[in-house]
C-alpha cells in the first residue's frame, strides 16, 4: 500500500467522517421529532382542555401511521384520491420508500428514531454485558423472516383484501381521523399490556443487538426488500483491499464485508460505518456499478436532509401537508377518544 493511498487526516476527513455526519443528522431528526411530539401533546392538551386558541396541530406526526399510510397509498393508485385525512402520512411514507430506492436503507440508520434509540439500547448493553447473546446463524435466518411475515400479512389484508371502496370508508371514519390522537392516548395513559410489551422489546434490546430493527419491525422489512432496486450499493475494491477486516468487525448488521465485492444485503442500513474504518483510500464506497458516481458520506447526509425537508417544503406549497380537518370535528371527536381509551382499560375492544 502506498503512503499516500492511506487516508489522509484533516478537516476534510472529519467534515467527510461518515460517523460524525450521521450522528448529526440523527441528531437533527431527533430534536424534529421531539419539537413535533411536544407540539402535538400542547395541541391535544388544549383540545381537550376545551381551550378557545388551539395551536396548529404539527402534520409530522403521522409519521407514526405507516398503516394508515399504506392504506392512503393504494387508495391514491386506485382511485386518484390523495386524501386530505392524513396527507403529510403519505408523503412521508412516499418520501422514505424513495430514499430506500435511492440510497438503501438510510432511513433506518439515519433517520428513524427508534433506530436511534435501538443504537443507545446497544451502547447500554456494551456496558452491562461484555459479549451479546450470540445468535446462531440458522436461528438469525429464522428470525429475520418475523418482520417480513409481519409485512405480509399487513400487505395480503392492505393492498390484496381490501377493496377500494372499503379503504375510503375506513380512511374517512372517525376512527382512523383521531389515529394520531388514539396513538398519544395510548403512550400517554399505557394499558398493562402495553407496558408488558414494551418490558419485553427492551429486556430482548439488552440482550440481542439491533433485537427490533432487524427481527421485528415491518418498516425496515419493506425498506429492505425496496433498497435491493437501488443502484448505489457498498462496493469494495478487492485489488487495493488489504483484507485487514474493519469493515466487518463494524458493521452493526454483521455483514462479511470484507469477502464480498458488493454488498447486497437487505440488511444493510447504509450507515456507512464500514467505510468510515477502512483505512485504504477509495477502497470502500457507496457507488453505482464500476465504481462510479461515489457518494461521499457529507453528499450522503445532504442527500438525506434535502429529501426529507425538501419534500416537507413542496407537500406544504402544495397543499398536501395539513389536514382538511376543522377544529371543530376535532373538538367533537374528543369524548369518542375518551370514550375508547376507557373502553381499552376495561379490555374493551
Ligand atoms: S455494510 Fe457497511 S453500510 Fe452496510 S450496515 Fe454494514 S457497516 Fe453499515
Ligand atoms: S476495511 Fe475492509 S475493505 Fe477496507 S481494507 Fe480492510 S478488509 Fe479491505
């Protein structure tokens, strides 16, 4: 290896440390989402305080109604119908299936904010534990297929069951206009069950690594299977490849990296760790074939941003991000809300 092949350090390098940058953009996704869940939680509490000024409920908490989304999704293909129920739902969702079909599974790794804590989860558990649970390849396979039958079942009911007609009554149902509502609700004022639940995601967490993101969660399972149509992918140059094995040693998916030319796995998240540690310049990249149109981790992050704000920004001029509904069918919907979350704590379904 020549000297100078060896990457260089400097204020480029750290501006481009692929580690850096994702901790930043992670970072300014999180703080998004904790503004937009403050904001809904102050625009709940007034509502149900019965205040006269109500603050703009924040359209980005439909992010968190990918079900929904879906349904809106092939009601739109179906019918033409962009439903003004949950817009800003649909764009997102249209927005991280793109940034899947373009730059893999970013989404998961630089975006997502249970991915987020999914990571802290891992750093609580290099501290309790020396060595993870070891799981054993046949029985990783055998897991992974959980989040992929997760996203079957919800496909087979969603886009095969379902009619368009009975799509437009649910979407248009009282029932699924408060969603977002009954989902503060339900984290709000948690049901034994849930808390059970939750007990459970994060004791397997502590044990397993990456225990949601990798063996449960039907978002990422879509992403997966959608980042395989993606031209840009992990190549690694095997003629300049000096077979040291940082790659592999970092790579939270545990992909063999440094055996292969391309990595192809859905489980790849993008997060561009490995090529943060090979120390061989242009040795690893996120590239299209032959190695061209490289993207350096700074244009990654970039990328990613302008997407995701970018499409906020348009959705919004164009009059796809708020809602088309009144305050006034909010304020009535309040005691329905009421009524079902009682309906829950007595296990009322
Ligand atoms: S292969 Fe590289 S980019 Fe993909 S998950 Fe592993 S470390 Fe991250
Ligand atoms: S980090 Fe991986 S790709 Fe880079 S030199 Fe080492 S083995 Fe090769």
């Amino acid at each position: 290896m020549k000297g100078n092949d060896v990457k260089k350090a400097g204020l480029f390098k750290k501006l481009n440390n692929a580690n850096l940058l994702r901790r930043l953009v992670q970072g300014i996704f999180a703080v998004s989402t904790i503004w937009i869940g403050f904001r809904f939680y102050l625009f709940y509490q007034q509502l149900a305080a019965g205040a006269e000024q109500v603050i703009e409920r924040p359209p980005g908490v439909e992010a968190f109604l990918p079900i929904s989304s879906l349904m809106s999704l092939k009601l739109w293909i179906v019918s033409g119908d962009f439903n003004r129920i949950h817009p800003a739902g649909l764009v997102l969702f249209l927005v991280i299936l793109l940034t899947a079909l373009l730059l893999k599974r970013g989404f998961c790794s630089w975006v997502c904010p249970v991915g987020l804590i999914t990571e802290m989860m891992n750093g609580l558990q290099k501290l309790l534990f020396r060595q993870p649970l070891i799981v054993r390849w046949w029985f990783d396979y055998l897991l992974r297929s959980i989040k992929y039958l997760l996203l079957g079942f919800f496909c087979w009911i969603i886009l095969l069951k379902m009619p368009g007609s009975a799509l437009k009554a649910f979407i248009y149902s009282p029932y699924n206009q408060i969603a977002d509502l009954k989902m503060l609700v339900f984290f709000l004022d948690p049901s034994t069950t849930t808390m059970v639940t939750l007990s459970i995601l994060t004791v397997l967490s502590l044990l397993i690594r990456n225990a949601w993101c990798r063996y449960l969660c039907p978002y990422g399972a879509l992403l997966g299977m959608s980042s395989w149509l993606s031209p840009w992918k992990i190549r690694r140059d095997a003629g300049s490849c000096i077979d040291c094995r940082k790659c592999t040693q970092v790579c939270p998916a545990h992909i063999e990296v440094h055996r292969v030319k391309t990595v192809q796995s859905d489980e790849c998240h993008a997060c561009l760790q490995c090529v943060a540690a090979c120390p061989v310049k242009e040795t690893l990249q996120l590239s299209v074939r032959r190695r061209r149109l490289v993207i350096r981790p700074w244009l990654y992050a970039l990328l990613l941003i302008i997407l995701f704000f970018g499409s906020v920004w348009i959705a919004r001029l164009g009059g796809f991000w708020q809602n088309g509904i009144p305050l006034e069918r909010y304020r009535q919907y309040i005691p329905l809300l009421e009524r079902l979350n009682h309906d829950r704590g007595n296990g009322v379904h």
